[in-house]
C-alpha cells in the first residue's frame, strides 16, 4: 500500500520551492492535496506538474495569506469541507526579506516578515491543531531554518521568525503528543529555490550563478540542497513512520548548522 493513500495533506507555499517539492513527493505515493498559496499561478503549475505524473490525483487550490487569521481558518475550514480531516499539514509558506545589520533594519520590514513566517505558522498550528486533537491524530511540520537554529548575520526579521518557529514546535509538540498529534521543524540550509535564486540574483545579477557558488563555499558539502531531497524528508516527517519523531528540529543543510 503507498504511504499516503487515503491520507489528506495540507500544504502552504504549494505554489513554489519546498512546498511544491513535497507536494510532488507525497502525490507520488498516493496522497490527496490541499494546497494553499498566495500566488495562484504557482498553484496552477503545482496541479499540472503533479497532474502530469499522477493523472487521477485529487488536489484543492486554495488562495490565502497565511499573515492573515480569517484567511488561515478560511483554508483550514475549506480542507476539511472537501475532503473531511487532515492527516498531515506541511505548515511552510514563507519570505526571506530584505538583508540589513540591525540597526538599519527597517520596523515595516521587520514586522511584514514576522507576520508571515511566524504569525502565518502561529495561525496555521492553532487552527489544524484542533481538527488533529478532535481526530487522536496527525503530523506537523513547520518549516524553520538554519537561521531558525544559529546566527546566520544581516537577517533580524528572519532570524527572529525562525528562531519562534522552533519555539513554537517545541511548545507544541509538548502540548499535543498526549493527542496522538506529532509536531516537528526542519531547518533547511541553502536549498536551491525560486527564493533562493532571487536572492542570488540581487547579489550577482547575471553572474548570478557564481555568487551561488561563493554562497555554498560556506557549506561542508559545497552545493546547495535540492527541493526534492527536502520533499523526501518532509514526506517521511509527515508520514506514520515519524509518528514518534516529535517537539524535534531536524536539519537538513549539508552540515551547515554544526561547522
Ligand atoms: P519560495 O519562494 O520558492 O516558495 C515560498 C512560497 O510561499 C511561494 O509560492 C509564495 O507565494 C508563498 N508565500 C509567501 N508568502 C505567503 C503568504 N503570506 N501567504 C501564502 N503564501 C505565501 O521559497 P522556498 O525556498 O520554497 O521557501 C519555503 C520555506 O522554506 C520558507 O518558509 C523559507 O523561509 C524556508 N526556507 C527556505 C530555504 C531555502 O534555502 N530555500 C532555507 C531555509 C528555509
């Protein structure tokens, strides 16, 4: 039997990156998608790309800002309304934000990147938390990051939504084991996404593709991740065999995060 038939896996950020990635891996083996992003053309593609490879499988598109509470509730209520619970929520949609030293880091900026990556997760956890407490069952994983586990530099408003989001995991996955509810974090390193690459491109401009390179120089392994070897490790973290996997930050950085 495939590892996630019949199970119902809701997802931020399905649009792009991470988020598509693990929504490709879990449709792979069997699962039925709620997929939530602000940009509703990177759904579309997510649908196609997935449509393309598991031609039957059953996807809802959904347009949120998770920085919003009613829109959170909206897309949780909605999952539920089309395919009845939710067995796994890869809460991850997410923004890097503008680089600066503290004390020219703008507040607006501070705080647009809070709302969305801290508070959008915040909102996310409470409201799939009941749905999974009411069912005696359930996988999250909130997705952090290096800069959620170490000091990254230039980043106050990442660093400080990444450092919550594993807070918040721990807090939780404290609260929720008894329910049969599992609660865990990654934290990606550089990992090669459309955010990433944006990045880059800010930094480099055309030669974009060799300020990557001096990016990865930091790195033990030398290279950036790839969005699918993150999708393997979500899958995993939201399947029944991470079941007791919980309260846990699990990196995946080439070794980044302990240099
Ligand atoms: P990405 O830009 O490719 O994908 C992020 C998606 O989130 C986009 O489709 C975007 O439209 C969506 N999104 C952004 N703000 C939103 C909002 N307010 N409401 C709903 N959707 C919104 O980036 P990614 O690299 O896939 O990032 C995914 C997550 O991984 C983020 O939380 C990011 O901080 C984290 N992360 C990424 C890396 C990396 O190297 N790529 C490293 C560490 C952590």
């Amino acid at each position: 039997m495939e590892r996630f038939q019949d199970k119902v896996i809701l997802i931020t950020g399905g649009g792009s990156g991470l988020g598509k990635a693990t929504a490709l891996q879990v449709a792979k083996e069997g699962a039925i998608l709620s997929l939530v992003d602000l940009n509703e053309q990177g759904l579309e593609e997510t649908k196609k790309e997935i449509l393309e490879i598991v031609p039957n499988a059953k996807i809802a598109l959904i347009k949120a800002n998770v920085a919003n509470e009613e829109e959170v509730k909206a897309y949780v209520q909605e999952t539920i309304n089309q395919f009845g619970k939710i067995d796994g929520f890869f809460n991850n949609a997410g923004i890097e934000g503008k680089q600066n030293l503290t004390e020219d880091f703008g507040s607006d900026e501070f705080e647009k990147v809070v709302d969305i990556n801290l508070n959008g997760v915040f909102y996310g956890m409470k409201h799939v938390l009941k749905v999974m407490k009411e069912q005696g069952s359930g996988s999250i994983v909130n997705t952090a990051s290096v800069g959620g586990i170490r000091g990254v530099g230039n980043q106050s408003g990442y660093a400080a939504s990444k450092h919550g989001v594993v807070g918040l995991t721990r807090n939780s996955g404290i609260e929720y084991g008894q329910y049969g509810v599992s609660i865990k974090a990654i934290a990606p390193g550089a990992i090669l996404t459309p955010m990433v690459e944006g990045s880059l491109k800010q930094m480099g401009g055309e030669n974009w593709e060799e300020a990557g390179k001096e990016f990865v120089s930091v790195n033990p392994m030398k290279r950036f991740g790839k969005p699918e070897e993150v999708g393997y490790l979500v899958a995993f973290l939201l399947s029944d065999h991470a079941g007791f996997i919980n309260a846990a930050v699990v990196p995946i950085d080439g070794g980044q995060s302990y240099k």
